[in-house]
C-alpha cells in the first residue's frame, strides 16, 4: 500500500470506484435530460395531433351536418303560421300560438296534431256526404276545408322546426294537392324543394 506526502494510505481502488460512479452519475443525468428532451417532444405532438384531430373532427361534422346550413324555414324567409282569424273555430289555436311564442315546439307540435286530426275527421264526414248538401252545409264544409289547411300550414311549419322532415315532405305533399284552399303555395313548394 503506498502512502501519500501526510502518511496517509492512497486507495487506488476505492478512487476507481469514486470516479466510476460520478461517471455513472453524470451519464444518468445526461440520459434524464434526454428524456425529458423527448418527454417535452412527445407532448407537443400529442397536442398538435389532438388539435388536427379536433379540426378534422368539426370539418366533417360542418361537412356531412345537414344542418349546419341553419333551419329551411329561417333560409327562405317563412313566416311563422297565425290562425287568428280561425280562433273561434276551435280553442286550440290559442293554446298553439301561446306555445310557439314561448319556444315550446314540442308540445305545440302535439296540440296541433290533435286538432288537424280532429278537422281530418270532420272533412272526412262532410265528404261521405257532400252529394247531397244545401248551401249552407257546403259554405260549413269549406270552412273545415280553409280551417282543416290553415291547421296543417302550422303542423308543417313545427314539423319543420322540429326537424322531422320526413312528415313535413309527406304532409307538404298532402298540403299541396288542395288547390282551392292551399294558401301558402309558394313558400310551401320552396320549403318542398329545400327539404327534398
């Protein structure tokens, strides 16, 4: 064993050991610093592939999204059905005005449907028995007709806020075939051809 200049005994050894281990110990830090190199790499792409994602994402929905290009009724300038002058005719039409203004679509929807199918069934009477009708009987008759149009104009018009537009097209169909009491024949044929 050799001994240093204060009689010391010199490890040669023990300072391998030493210097090997800072070596170690610098080589782990410089392999932490390169991960953490990556670790900051690797997020950025995670977000930049979740940002192309998110993009893509929003592009298709806009794209394939029938709705995106907003409600057929607000593209063509419809207004919204009022049956004033049919209010006395049946209560209903109160409640159903008084519903849309309040945005209530859904049940507006429900009423209206009850009282259309109510005046179907009463032009439905009224044509069993037409043949035989006086005046007064057919002037009765063609005011269920206007009333019976005028309801399923609003049923319509909710079927199309409501995004039904399966039934609107069928009923626009039906709504159409009535020359004499189809009121609304333009906006109706533009709401047909937008919805078709």
């Amino acid at each position: 064993m050799q001994e240093n200049g204060n009689g010391h005994p010199i490890n040669d050894d023990i300072d391998d050991r030493i210097v090997s281990r800072l070596g170690e110990r610098s080589s782990k830090l410089e392999r932490m610093k390169e991960w953490d190199k990556a670790k900051r790499k690797n997020r950025r792409l995670v977000y930049y592939y979740t940002a192309v994602s998110i993009a893509a994402c929003l592009a298709l929905f806009l794209v394939v999204n029938p709705f995106a290009g907003g409600n057929p009724i607000e593209e063509l300038g419809i207004e919204r059905p009022r049956a004033e002058a049919f209010r006395s005719a049946i209560p209903e039409l109160a409640d159903i005005d008084r519903l849309i203004d309040a945005g209530k679509y859904y049940e507006a929807l429900d009423v209206t449907e009850a009282a259309l199918k109510k005046s179907d069934d009463k032009v439905k009477v009224h044509e069993k028995h037409i043949a035989g009708y006086d005046e007064e009987l057919l002037y009765e008759y063609h005011a269920e007709k206007m009333l019976n149009a005028e309801l399923r104009w609003m049923y319509i018009y909710l079927l199309v806020v409501a995004e039904c537009d399966r039934s609107a097209v069928k009923e626009l169909k039906r709504y159409l075939k009535e020359d004499d009491f189809c009121t609304h024949r333009k906006d109706a044929e533009a709401l047909l051809r937008a919805l078709s």
